[in-house]
C-alpha cells in the first residue's frame, strides 16, 4: 500500500495505490487498475471509505487505488463538478506515470 500519494498541490488531493506483489513481477506486462471514487453525493466523505475495496481486490490479485478530491463544501464552496472531475483525471494521469 502506498499512502497519500500527492497528485496536486491541496490537501484533498491525494491517492492511496495498492499493488499486490506478484503485479510487480510482471514488468513486460501492462497491469490495469481499479480506481474507487468515494461517494458523497460531490458533498461529503473521503478515500479512506473505499480503502476496504481496495485491500478486498487487492487480495484478489488486482492493482487498485481510492482518490481523494475537493469536495463541494466548506471551506472548498467556490469548487464545481467540472474542477472535481479534472482533479480526478491528475490522479488518473498521475498514477500512470508512476
């Protein structure tokens, strides 16, 4: 498990990436991931909500990762769906790249 992983320069903005062992065995190979988006109606919650999912596919031999995001309230109130979803596509761009 990787914790926090930075994907942008905010508090929210950070993932959590679990890769089981045997993934990293496989370098010639292209490995996909799941990516959990917690819900919250935009509102309300965190990544740590869907860690569970994460460690249950992991286990399964899946690479999965919870993203954190800016939610739609205090003290983030001047945010919108369409700076959620971009800051949703760093993460996506940022876990490729690592």
């Amino acid at each position: 498990m990787n914790n926090n992983q930075d994907y942008e320069k905010n508090d929210r903005n950070v993932y959590t990436l679990f890769i089981p062992q045997f993934a990293l065995d496989r370098k010639n190979e292209t490995n996909g991931i799941i990516l959990w988006v917690h819900g919250g109606a935009w509102k309300g919650g965190d990544k740590e909500g869907m860690e569970y999912l994460c460690r249950l596919y992991s286990q399964q031999g899946y690479i999965s990762a919870t993203v954190g995001y800016t939610i739609l309230a205090k003290p983030y109130k001047n945010f919108n769906i369409y700076r959620i979803i971009d800051e949703i596509t760093a993460c996506i761009k940022a876990i490729k790249k690592n």
